[in-house]
C-alpha cells in the first residue's frame, strides 16, 4: 500500500509554473468541498461532482498545456479565473470614475424558502429605482453591482444584499434613499452603507464572487439553499459601463516554460495533488502546505471559510516565503474515509492513505502526507 505523498518542486518555478502550482491548491481544496456538498441530498448533487472533474486532465501540446474548466460557483479554481477576470475588466473603467462610491444596498433576512423569490424582488427594485433615476432625476447609475448571499449562523436565514461602485456621491445618496423608499419597513437605514470607494475597492468588490462559508451540516445546508437560489442568475451586472462576462472559458491554453516540448497527457492524482504523467512525473512539481492541508482537514469536518482575496488570488511572493515541510498530523477515522475516498475516486488501484493506528485510546488514526 503506497502513502500519499508530496513531491518535491523545483527550487526556482517560473511564474507560468507557480501559477499551475496555485491551482492545483485550489483543485485539492475544491474536491474537499465537493465532498461535503455531495453528502446532502439535493437537485444540484451532479453539477457538485461536475466541480469535482474540473480540470482532471491537462493536456500538454509543444509549449503549450489546456484543460477544461467546469465554470461552477463553488469551484475554487474557476473562482480564481473568475474573480481575477472581473478585476482586470472592471478595473481600468472604475479607474476613470471622478467620484467612485462603494454603496451597500439590503433588506430584511428572509428563511431559505423565500430566497429565491427575494432575489427576484431585489431586481426588480433596483430596476425601478434605477429608470426613476434615469427619466425624473436625469442621474444614470454609472457602475457595477454585484448579488451577494449569505446566511446568519443563528437565525439560520439569508441575507442577499448589492454591492455596488458607481460614479456620484449625489447618485449614492439617491440610489440608497430610494432603496429605502421602496422596502420600507423592512429595511434599516443602519444597513445600508455609503463610503468612497479607495484604491483597491474593485478588488474588494470582487473578492468572492460567491462566499464559502459553512460550519457544520446546517451550515453546507445553508449553501446548498444559496446556490439552488442563484443558479441560472447573473451576480454582476454593469450600468454605463462595458459588461465583463462571468464566465469562464471553458477552454484555456497557458504557456509551460519549466518543461521540455511535446505532447503529453497529465491526470490529476488525489494522493500526489498533482497532475501525473502515465510515467509516475508531476507536472506543477506542487508540494501540499500545512495552511492547505489544514484548510481540507478544516473542510472535511464540515467547516468552511473561503473568504480573503488570498484564497483566491494567492500573492506570488507569500507562496516563495512558505516552509514547505513533511509532516504528520492525526485526524478522525471520518476525514480519513473521506480522504481515502477522494484518493481511490482518481487511483482505484495504486494510491491510498498509509495509516497506523496508535495505542487506545484516543481512537484515532495517524495520515501521513
């Protein structure tokens, strides 16, 4: 029985080369999530595992590698390309407002049944507040709005609110009054926010383009609900300005400098977390880090928090700094089905986790990576 290991990488990776290398961390962290979501019955059960088979194989042709990309929300990998896609896009044009404004516009939580309708309501009024805007006020919304859902860990209902950077104090100051006009009751001036929008309020904007937040069952529950509520929906939207489509290419080519031309085929491999030639070769040279090995163990007990912008864009400089390291760590026999599972769903016949059951009690297992 073969451990699950980590490979050494080269000492100096190019930049094409440690891009790879972030992707195969937010591969390995986007099955761990798939994982979880798949454990709950629910009509989005087969486009999670599509998650899963997101860029399973790259394909190496001469100086180039391609793969296919699922285009899923909860897929980290294609919410990196995402979020960095809609920052470059909308960034320049922000740029050039004269008075960019960071607006929050919300209303009162409602339990998951009413979600999807809510976001419907939500359209809606903006649509009004927006054409009273343009035909009695003659002030257009210049700018960007982004949907955003989330859930109260104590209430357990969902809070879908806009994110908004548009030109004009005077139009923010509109554009909330209104808002309020049109929930009345049911929103709070308290919960609605004006500020300048400073140097790096795209990024912030844009930082998640759908939050992962869980804890527990309820909680991957409470995310299933959101994304049952926003599938087929688009979250940005963009007034005065060019739209910068969500999507993701589904086919995408990237230049290998750290490997020799040819033509090859690399299949994702669980155990390594990377992509392996039929030769037993890695092609990132990826090693598992102890914040990513924390943050799947974290996932696999049900708790997921996948929010700061460096999880999605990681800094090239941060990644040279880590210490890459060895090392064991002991979980519960749960996460250690779970990521046995994980492992046997890509290798069915040559990898699996090499454990050792230590002395009674406590009743667990020792994983080495």
């Amino acid at each position: 029985m073969q451990t699950a290991s980590v490979h050494t990488t080269t000492q100096n990776p190019t930049l094409a080369q440690e891009t790879l290398q972030m992707r195969a961390r937010s591969k390995h962290i986007t099955n761990a999530i798939v994982y979880k979501l798949a454990e709950i019955e629910s009509p989005l059960k087969t486009q999670y595992w599509n998650a899963y088979h997101c860029s399973t194989e790259i394909e190496q042709e001469g100086d180039h590698i391609k793969s296919r990309y699922c285009n899923k929300r909860w897929c980290i990998t294609c919410n990196r390309i995402r979020t960095a896609k809609l920052i470059n896009g909308y960034g320049l044009q922000i740029s050039q407002f004269k008075q960019p404004m960071f607006v929050t516009l919300s209303a009162r939580n409602v339990p998951g049944e009413n979600l999807s309708e809510r976001i419907n309501e939500y359209n809606a009024a903006f649509n009004r507040i927006r054409d009273n805007l343009r035909k009695y006020y003659k002030t257009p919304i210049i700018g960007v709005r982004k949907l955003e859902v989330t859930q109260n860990e104590t209430t357990k209902e969902f809070h879908p609110h806009f994110h908004l950077i548009i030109d004009g104090s005077g139009t923010a100051q509109k554009l909330r009054d209104l808002w309020l006009e049109q929930w009345g009751e049911q929103a709070d001036i308290k919960a609605q926010d004006i500020r300048p929008a400073e140097i790096g309020a795209t990024d912030e904007l844009f930082k998640y383009v759908v939050k992962l937040s869980a804890k527990g069952r309820d909680g991957i529950k409470g995310l299933d609900t959101i994304f049952q509520a926003l599938k087929g929906r688009r979250l940005v939207a963009s007034y005065g300005i060019k739209m910068i489509s969500e999507d993701v290419d589904p086919d995408q080519k990237a230049n290998i400098d750290w490997k020799p031309s040819g033509n090859y085929v690399y299949s994702w491999n669980s155990g390594q977390v990377d992509w392996m030639k039929g030769t037993g070769e890695p092609l990132s040279g990826y090693v598992l880090d102890e914040k990513t090995r924390a943050t799947v163990e974290k996932i696999l007990h049900g708790y997921i928090e996948i929010t700061a912008p460096g999880e999605l864009i990681e800094d090239l400089d941060q990644l040279k700094s880590l210490n890459w390291q060895k090392t064991a760590y002991v979980v519960d026999p749960d996460e250690l089905d779970l990521i046995n599972k994980m492992i046997a769903r890509d290798n069915p016949v040559n990898y699996s986790v090499n454990y050792k059951k230590p002395p009674d009690p406590p009743k667990q297992l020792s994983l080495i990576l």
